[in-house]
C-alpha cells in the first residue's frame, strides 16, 4: 500500500437520487481522521481501489475486484448483496457487510401510512375530490384488525413497532418461529400454519427478501385463503407475489385492495391491468427513500472502518 493510499474509497453510483457526495461528506464527519476519497468517474474506481482497504459503493463487479488488490471490507450500500460477487470476494478474504437497518424507519412508515389510507379510505376521498364530488363515503377503523407481517428483520421489525399504539393484533412469520419476535404471535412458512395466518388476516404485509421460501409466496392458492376483506402490502420483491393471480383476484374481489412498492414485472408495463384498478396503491420502488439514508448508513460504515482496525466482528457482515 502506498503511503498516500486512501482509507476508504466511496463508488461514484448514487441512490434514491441523493448525489453521492452526500455520502462522502457524511463519512467524513464521522472518520475526521480518515482520508476518505469520493471515485467519480470510471478511470477514478479503477486507480483509486488499487490501495483502498475499505470500499463503499452499491455495486462491485468482478473487474473492479481484481483491481482492488488491498481491499479488506465491501460496505455495500444496499440491504441485499446478491447482486455481488461474493464468491469471488469470499476466495479474496474480503468482508462483506450491508445496509440493514437502514430503511427500517421510512419503510415502516410508508407501510403504516398505505394500511390507514385502505382503513380510511382515503384513497375514495381522492378520487372523489378529483371528480369535485362532494359526497361522503363509510371508512373503516384500523384499531382490533390483525396485521401479519412476513419477515421480521430490521424493516419487519419497524412495522411491527410503528403498530404499537393503534390497538392491532399482530402475526409474525419468519422462518425460525422459535426465535419468537415482536409481534403477539409467530408462525414458519409450513403450509398449515402460513394458511391459519392467511385466514385471519385483514392487512398482509410482506417484508421479506426474496429467497427460494418466497420467490411466488402468495399465489393463487394463498389468496382464495386470505378473507375477501384483506388488504396486500408488498415492500419485499415483486416475485414474492405471482401478479397474475394479484390480478385475478383484485379484479374478482376477493381481495380488497393492495399496495405495491414493488411489482413483477418491475418497471410495471404502462398497459399492466394493474394500473387500472382503484383498489390498487402502487408506488415505484421508492418507499426505501428517506433523507437520513446515507447519515444511518455512513454510520455503520464508520463503526466497522473501527471495528476492521481492532480486529472486532463486523456489524452487518454477511461474509
């Protein structure tokens, strides 16, 4: 390593439209004494990595790696890290760590904010105001309906959280129930016990990563049990729910209604039915945007940069 190597490398690709710059300012109010050093433009990466111990950015591909001969942390900028070549990061003896943790706050809260809009129905109140419709309409109460949120990671966890105080019955599902969680009941994805929580759901949220367990979780089967009067909340992955029995049972009622902050396909097709339905909320992919990402994630970065110098375990770390 030469002797002006910088100390940790930031990759010129941003996020949730936030300039990366943010970022290297937010890591350098933290790390005074560190060199930290924004790469912006390809050349940069490729010289800048060569000497870096600590590189942070949202993707590395497998050129990139070869270059970055003195790298001993990734700090990938996202939550997932299947993207990365981690394999191959894994063979180099480089540590892997995510974002975590991250959205749990904003996406907690866009999750809340979709189920009181479907109880208050505030998105009729829209529709009508568009209309100038001056005519009243039955809304429901969020208080004594059960919530089952599928996933009860960092982001799960918030949701659940953000429940608190609205005098909901809460379900768990994750694939350890024995684990237990924050929710008043947990149960494993076993097919009797994932239908008894479908049965008596009235909001399903789902919060988990996509995995073989959930790639087509929700099918058809999993709508016919959820109750005519339930509502979807998808802030996971869009595969998690097969969209063509979505739309089948949005458009035959036996749903009430979904929100989707993620779809299958993804960008959803200008010509999707879904588009169509008003009993469908769909916002694209942003529910993960807040103005504090960077600050929470400059403060993981920050801790393991400590914790890599003191030979500690690394927070985050998924190799």
């Amino acid at each position: 390593m030469t002797q002006d190597a910088p100390d940790v490398v930031v990759l010129r690709k941003s996020t949730h439209g936030t300039p990366v710059s943010q970022y290297v300012a937010d890591l350098r109010e933290r790390l005074p004494d560190r060199e930290i050093v924004h790469a912006r433009t390809p050349h940069e990466e490729r010289e800048l990595l060569a000497d870096a111990p600590v590189v942070a950015g949202m993707e590395l591909d497998e050129d990139l790696l070869e270059r970055a001969e003195a790298m001993e942390l990734f700090a990938c900028a996202y939550a997932g890290t299947g993207h990365l070549p981690l394999d191959a990061l894994e063979d180099r003896g480089v540590a892997v760590t995510n974002a975590s943790g991250v959205h749990g706050p904003n996406i907690g809260e866009h999750v809340v904010g979709n189920l009181l809009v479907f109880a208050r129905r505030l998105h009729e109140g829209w529709r009508r105001q568009r209309n100038r419709e001056w005519r009243s309409f039955q809304s429901r109460e969020l208080q004594d309906s059960t919530v089952t949120v599928v996933g009860l990671g960092a982001i799960g966890q918030s949701v659940v959280e953000r429940l608190e105080g609205f005098g909901v019955e809460t379900v768990g599902v994750r694939y350890t129930p024995e684990k237990g969680g924050p929710t008043d009941d947990v149960v494993g994805f076993g097919d009797e016990e994932f239908h008894d929580a479908l049965a008596r759901t009235d909001y399903f949220v789902l919060a988990c990563p996509l995995t073989e367990t959930t790639r087509g979780l929700v099918g058809e089967e999993e709508l016919k049990t959820m109750p005519p009067d339930a509502v979807l909340v998808n802030v996971a992955r869009g595969p998690v729910v097969d969209t063509d029995a979505l739309v089948w049972a949005l458009r035959g009622n036996h749903l009430r209604g979904a929100a989707l902050d993620v779809t299958d396909p993804e960008p959803l097709p200008e010509n999707h039915p879904l588009w169509n339905f008003e009993n469908c909320l769909i916002t694209p992919h942003c529910s993960g945007h807040t103005p504090d990402y960077y600050a929470r994630l400059a403060d993981i970065v920050a801790e393991n940069v400590r914790r890599l110098d003191d030979g500690e375990e690394l927070e985050n770390r998924v190799v």
